[in-house]
C-alpha cells in the first residue's frame, strides 16, 4: 500500500485522453481530424507535465477495444501514432522524456512497432521525465496476462503461492517499472475508467473534467492538479493518524 504523502505535485498523473470524435463533429469535422487535433494536445500535456513537476505521465492511447472501431479510423489511428514517433524523437531527446509502452504491443502493425523500438530505445537512459503510451492496453487483459505469468513462475519454482501478495503479484503487471498513478484525469465530461489501471488506480485521486482533449492545456492539467492538492489521501489511515505521522 502507498504511503500517505504530503506532497502537493503528483508524481504520476495517468490521463484517459477522450472527446476527440466530439470535438471533431461539434464543428463538423471528420473524426480523424479529432484524432489529429489530440496528437498535436500530447506534446502540449507533456511539456506542461514537466512544467508542473510530474515526473511521469501515463496516456491511453489506444485500447484492447478500440479494435472494434471501423477499420478506416483504426488505420488512421495507426498512421497518427507513426507519425507522432516520428515526430517527436527529437523533441524527447531535448527535453530527455523517456519513452516506456504497456499493452501488447506486439500485436500493433510492424512499422508502429518498428518507431516504438526505436524511440524507446533512443530514449532509454532518460530518468527524470517518462511518458508512457498505453497500446493495446486493457487492465483486464493485463491481469489475465500477469496472472499467467506468476503461475508460471510458481511451477518453475521462482514464486512460493505461500508468499503470495500485492507487491510479488504486481511486479508480472505491464507497470512493474513505473509508480503507481496519484491521479486520474478523464476529459470530456464521461466518470468511468474504461478497464485503464484498474488495480494500479485503487487509491489514485481522481478528476473528470467536460473538456474534450484537443482542446486540453496546461490550465487544464494545473486546475486538475490544483484540485489533486487539495485532497486529504489518507490509504485506510484517519486525518489524526496522517497528521501524527503516522504509516
């Protein structure tokens, strides 16, 4: 379990990255261009992140479900992401952003994960800053995957059931090398979490916001985590132990 912090900046903010249909069809629009409109947004969250002092910023940018979607929008998706690999190489290696994906990434199109590879690996000595991209992600599909993987553990030996716990389970998950998130953004108005961290979000603070994310700021990621600074996270603790200094 966390320990409770006092800590005004969240260390790891985890953003569901919604509205850009809507944004897109409010002003008639193609919803591809919405998408369009979003990837341009990412480099202004995380520039902003850095600004704020958040050291890692989680994005969902593409689910277990959005297969579903018309196979038009799911290439389109696809040349976005590419295209943003692309792009921004540079700008991560600038401003030293490290680059980490979780999801099965492998199931992605070859030249999505050819860019991935590349990036990641450009940027893998970076320590300060981390963004990470959730690709083909689903939290359902990660604990399936990590339960697997732990019971194969078991049998090889390497894990004792009577050992079982959170810290030895959670070291299978996708997250295993990042923190878990402090907070939870969701834009566009919708107060779900659409199967995004599931376990990981058990005691991260969490803000929706109506505005869609194309037209998400740096105000936008400050008020939410203005808000975020305004809560008491106690862990199962009381206000009176967290305030003794109590663990």
């Amino acid at each position: 379990m966390p320990s409770p912090t006092s800590g005004k900046i969240p260390q790891h903010v985890a953003i569901i990255m919604d509205g850009n249909g809507r944004w897109a069809k409010s002003r008639g629009l193609p919803r591809l261009e919405g998408h369009r409109r979003g990837v341009e947004t990412v480099r202004t969250v995380v520039d902003a992140a850095r600004a704020i002092g958040i050291r890692y910023i989680t994005l969902y940018a593409f689910s277990v479900e959005n297969w579903k979607r018309p196979p038009d929008e799911i290439s389109g998706l696809m040349g976005l992401l590419d295209y943003f690999l692309k792009r921004e190489l540079d700008n991560l290696i600038k401003n030293r952003v490290r680059l980490l994906t979780i999801g099965r990434t492998s199931e992605l199109p070859a030249n999505v994960q050819r860019e991935l590879n590349r990036v990641i690996e450009a940027t893998k000595d970076f320590k300060e800053w981390t963004l990470v991209l959730a690709l083909n992600y689903g939290s359902r599909t990660e604990v399936a995957d990590a339960a697997r993987d732990y019971a194969a553990a078991v049998q090889a030996g390497r894990e004792n059931l009577a050992d079982a716990s959170w810290d030895n389970f959670s070291r299978y998950l996708y997250t295993a090398a990042i923190p878990e998130p402090d907070l939870l953004i969701r834009t566009s108005g919708e107060q779900r979490v659409s199967n995004f961290l599931l376990l990981q979000c058990a005691y991260a603070e969490m803000v929706f916001t109506p505005v869609t994310w194309p037209d998400f700021g740096q105000a936008d990621l400050q008020a939410a985590v203005d808000e975020y600074g305004r809560r008491e996270r106690r862990f199962g603790l009381t206000t009176e132990q967290i305030q003794s200094g109590a663990k």
